[in-house]
C-alpha cells in the first residue's frame, strides 16, 4: 500500500531505543489527504504502551542530565545537519501524509533545523546568578536544572516544526522526553526518533508513542515522572490537559488557538498589505494558528483591497502538494471542509459576498476554493470561531478606536497584524492590541529568534526566542551558610 518509501517513514513506537508495536497489536491508518489512498499505519497504543515510554525517558533522564552543555549542544548540531541532509525525503514525507505544497514542506523541515541549532546554542546560555548576600557569612546562588521529563503533544499542521521547537529545548536542557504525534500526521513526528537515532542521542531521550489520544494524554498527566507537559493544538484539548495535569502539578506550556486580526488603515501601502495578507491566510491552506481569521479593512481602502486580494486569490496554484508548482494542497480532511462550508453558508446568509471561491475544488476530495468574503459583519461565526481554512472574510471600519476593540474582541490572543504608514498609529495600536505576537507591515513572523506564543485562551509559554528553554529548567535557589567570614 505504500506509494513512497521513507528511509524516516517509520510504523512503529519508539519506546526506550526499540521499534515497537502497540501491546493488542491493533494499528491505525494513515491517509494521504491529497488522494485518500492509505499510505500506512502507525501503532494504536494506549495507556500502557505510554507508562513504558515514560519510564524510559526516566530512566534516560539520570544519566542525560549529567552530560555537558557542550556535549548536548554537539549532538543537536549533527541532528540539525542529520535534518538539512534529508531535508527533501523529510518534506515529501510530511507532503504526503499533511497536504501541504512541497515547497511549504521544504520550509517548514528547514525552520525544524533552525529551531534546533537555537536551541543547541541557547542551551549553553542556560546561566544561573550569583546573589548579593544580606548574610555576611552566607552566599547565595541561583541554578538552572533541567525539570525532568517532559511530554510534547503535536498537531497535525505542522507535524516537524511544532515538535523541533518541544525536543530541541527540551535536549539541550538536560530532558528527555515523550512524544505523541497527531494520528493524521505520524509520520513526521516518527521521523524524529530515525533522526535522533542515527545522530547518537542515548535510547530514551526521545521516546513517540501514536495511538488513542486521551488514553495517551490521561496516562501523560496522572504519571508523576512526566514533570512538564508542552502541548500545541485546539484551546479545548489544551483545557483538558491542563485540568488533568493539576493533579501532578506539572509544569505546563500551552500552544493554542488564534483568531488573528489583520488590520489595513487607510494609510498603509495596499499592495504590500495584499502581499502580506497571502502568506498571512493561505499559507497552508489557511490552516495555521496565526492565520488571518479577520481581515479589517478601513473604509476608504476597502474597495480596491478586497479587489487586490481577490486578483491574487484567484491566481493561487491548487493540487496536489506533490505537484511542481502548487501552492496549495487540499486540506487535512473532509471534517475541516464541512467546517469551512457551513461557515461560508453563515456568512452567505448573514449578507456576505462571495467574491471568489466559496465552494469545493474541481480537484475532489478536500480541496476547497481559496475564497475571499467582502461584507464581513461580527455577526458572522468567523468573527469569533476559529476558520482553519483558505476563507477571508473582510469586514470594514472606520476609526482606529474601533478597529482595535473588535480586533480584541475574542477569548483569544495569538498572533496579530496590521498595516499602517504612520508611526504614531504603529505603536498605539500595536499597544493597544492584547495579543502575543503583532506583525507591523509585515504577515509572516514566525522565526526561531523570537518567542511565539498567544496571550488569553492562546495559551502559555513561549516557543522560540531565548524564552523558549525557560520552560524546560527549574530555578534553584541555594544558600550556602557558616562560612565563617
Ligand atoms: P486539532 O483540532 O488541530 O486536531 P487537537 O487539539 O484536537 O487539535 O489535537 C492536537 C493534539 O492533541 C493531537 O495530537 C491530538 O491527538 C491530541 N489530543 C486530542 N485529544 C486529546 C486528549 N484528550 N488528550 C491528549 N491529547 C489529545
């Protein structure tokens, strides 16, 4: 059944350095969203298969947390060169099973190997203090010690990148870990364990378990040994982790939903704003947790925006990631394109003018229509779900006032753009908009130097950036005392 071998396509567990089945033996599909034909399976593991996975990373961690910064740092930098030699056989296998062009794929297994060689040179910056004394014969120290093992639970729509930005610190630090990929994309989280493998990573400092999601994430929140759980993925699941991990008091990093704002003010360049506003929606098919959700548009630009990102909408290459020159894929399922059309048909019905797109692609399956909406209203379902689909609804303002109270009117806070030609109106709206991440004249800011994460129901913590390896360290404070001075 397979239709492209992988050297990095690995079926199985990685539990403690060996390649395992789960324990009943049941597997589970995996579909190529492209054409629907399976392209294989994965183990279907549950609680018990996971506890294993965890006590390997355990027993991993005892002898892990005593190697050096340097000698950390070493191996990351082979896995970032492992990743960049296979960048291509890594890409198409993440095309494959996500849907996503080749050309995006490329790109996001290089982001993978950028947020690993940060990471392998953040962690040598792990520094501690050394604490003014109010004692004269005391001093006082302040260490950072790895927090243990952790457990990263992944997405599917970016199956490389959200995992690069959970392992890489997480190994620097001193961690080890437990993995559990999203059941759609396996595959690309499975390859990390080849990849740690084949550079010399000590087995069970990276352990991946696939199967029955709450079974895995229950067992990842009740065990003690797990110390920290870094999750990425929809506000609700992360609520659950969240509310079960208190049990253990687990440290807790969350990724989670957006509902991104792109604001034009009449003052901005508009070609650059459309420029913006394509890489800002349709990257990924629009699924993405900073993806535009809202396009805002002051009135008297309005017209010859939406005019501009239609010409550019329509001239979006669809196909198969696979295809030289698509830009993009289907999406990830049939559940995401019913999604996309009953938010359309709320919008349709609440006044909204389908400008371009607005149904399924001649292609079949989930391709969907890149579509653009003029005559948005906050009425409509987009205005506060989030689309997750290659829909841009344009609603239209007035003042500036305005446009940042409905741009923060939602539960959440992730990532935000907009486009102006004054400065003052840069900074006070930039100040005025409550969300982790603002992208000003620009709409794709993601980068391994800088910390991503949302404010609100967007989540916790901070991925990237030298914030990013925070999270995977505990403080410690020590008081050394009697010495005699
Ligand atoms: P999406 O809507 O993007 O699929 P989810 O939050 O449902 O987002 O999924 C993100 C990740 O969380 C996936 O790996 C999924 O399998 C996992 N997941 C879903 N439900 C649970 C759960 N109850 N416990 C642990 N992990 C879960």
């Amino acid at each position: 059944m397979l239709q492209k071998s992988s050297p990095f396509m690995k079926q199985a567990n990685l539990i403690n350095g060996e390649w395992v089945q789960a324990d009943s033996g049941a597997t589970l599909d995996v579909i190529n969203p492209a054409n629907g034909q399976k392209i294989g399976t994965v183990p279907k593991s549950g609680a018990a298969e996971t506890r294993r996975a965890i006590e390997a990373a355990d027993a991993a961690f005892k002898l892990w947390r005593k190697t050096s910064v340097l000698e950390r740092h070493k191996l990351l930098r082979k896995l970032h060169d492992a990743i960049m030699d296979n960048q291509q056989s890594l890409a198409e296998l993440l095309t494959m099973e996500q849907g996503k062009s080749l050309f995006e794929a490329k790109g996001e297994v290089g982001a993978s190997a950028a947020y690993v060689l940060w990471f392998a040179e953040e962690g040598r910056r792990t520094y501690g203090d050394v604490v003014p004394s109010p004692w004269a014969d005391r001093r006082i120290m302040v260490t950072k010690e790895p927090v243990g093992v952790i457990a990263a639970i992944t997405p599917w729509n970016f199956p490389s990148s959200m995992l690069a930005r959970k392992i890489a610190p997480a190994l620097a630090a001193g961690c080890t870990a437990v993995v559990k990929p999203a059941a759609q994309t396996p595959y690309s989280g499975l390859a990390w364990g080849a990849l740690c493998e084949e550079v010399g990573f000590p087995k069970g400092a990276v352990n991946i378990v696939t199967g029955a999601a709450s079974e895995i994430g229950d067992e990842i929140c009740s065990n003690p040994l797990v110390r920290k759980i870094t999750f990425t993925g929809s506000t609700e699941v992360g609520k659950i982790l969240i509310q079960k991990s208190a049990a253990t008091v687990k440290k807790v990093s969350m990724e989670l939903g957006g509902n991104a704002p792109f604001i034009v003010f009449d003052d901005a360049d508009i070609d650059r704003a459309v420029q913006g506003a394509m890489l800002a929606k349709y990257r990924n098919s629009g699924q993405t947790c900073v993806c535009t959700n809202r396009f805002f548009v002051q009135a008297k630009v309005y017209d010859s925006f939406v005019e501009k990102l239609a010409a550019a909408t329509l001239k979006l290459k669809i196909g198969s990631g696979m295809d030289e020159g698509t830009e993009q894929g289907p999406l990830i399922d049939e559940k995401a394109v019913e999604k996309v059309e009953e938010l359309i048909e709320d919008a349709r019905a609440k006044g909204g003018k389908i400008i371009t797109g607005g149904k399924r692609h001649a292609l079949g399956g989930s391709f969907y229509e890149p579509t653009v909406i003029s005559e948005a209203t906050p009425d409509m379902r987009f205005m506060k779900e989030e689309i997750f689909g290659p829909v841009a609804p344009v609603f239209r303002f007035e003042t500036e006032e305005e446009v940042v109270q409905l741009a923060n009117d939602t539960e959440f806070g992730l990532a935000c753009y907009f486009y102006t030609g004054n400065l003052g109106r840069a900074y006070r709206v930039m100040e005025g908009l409550k969300y982790g991440m603002v992208g000003i004249n620009e709409g794709l800011i993601t980068t391994p130097e800088a910390p991503f994460g949302g404010v609100k129901e967007s989540g916790l913590g901070k991925e990237g950036g030298h914030q990013g390896i925070e999270d995977y360290l505990d403080t410690k404070y020590v008081c050394i005392g009697g010495l005699g001075l």
